[in-house]
C-alpha cells in the first residue's frame, strides 16, 4: 500500500501572483472560472495555499501533456513508411 506524503513548501509570490491568487479564491472572477473549467469546482473558501496547490496542478497536468505531445512526435518522426502502415492495420 502506496501512501502520499504531503509537504509544505515555503513559495516566494511576488504582487502579480498574490492578486492572482486572491482572484482565484473569490468566486464568480473570471480566473476562478477558469480554473473551476479546468479542474472542477473548487470549495467557496479555498484558502491561498489551496489555491496555489491548485495552480501547480493545472501547470503539472499542463507541462505533463506537452511532454507527452513533444515524446509522441519523436517516436512518430523514427518511423519508417513500414512502421506506419502497419500502425494504421493494426
């Protein structure tokens, strides 16, 4: 059985961010709707560490994809017209 470890984390936020952040946490701004289209509905008081945990989720799952895009388009670009046949009969 896996456990998750959680830890806090001391993250510089310079005025820009912490505006940021205080639109996230209050409902009906465009940047919570935003976030809330993105991850689903956040809780009416999310506090400032939760809105910036949910911030480096949505960068997480964001970076995570565009890896995955850039790893696919490598493997893609290593095959032959062979390769590619058989993958699109396969």
């Amino acid at each position: 059985m896996s456990t998750s470890t959680l830890s806090r984390k001391s993250v510089p936020v310079d005025a820009e961010m912490s505006t940021f952040t205080r639109d996230i946490r209050t409902p009906g701004t465009p940047a919570r709707e935003a976030v809330e289209g993105l991850v689903g509905p956040l809780p009416d008081h999310l506090s400032e560490a939760q809105a910036l945990s949910t911030l480096l989720n949505v960068a997480r799952d964001k970076v995570q994809e565009t890896a995955n895009a850039s790893g696919y388009a490598a493997y893609a670009a290593t095959l032959n017209e062979e390769d590619r046949a058989a993958a699109d009969h396969g």
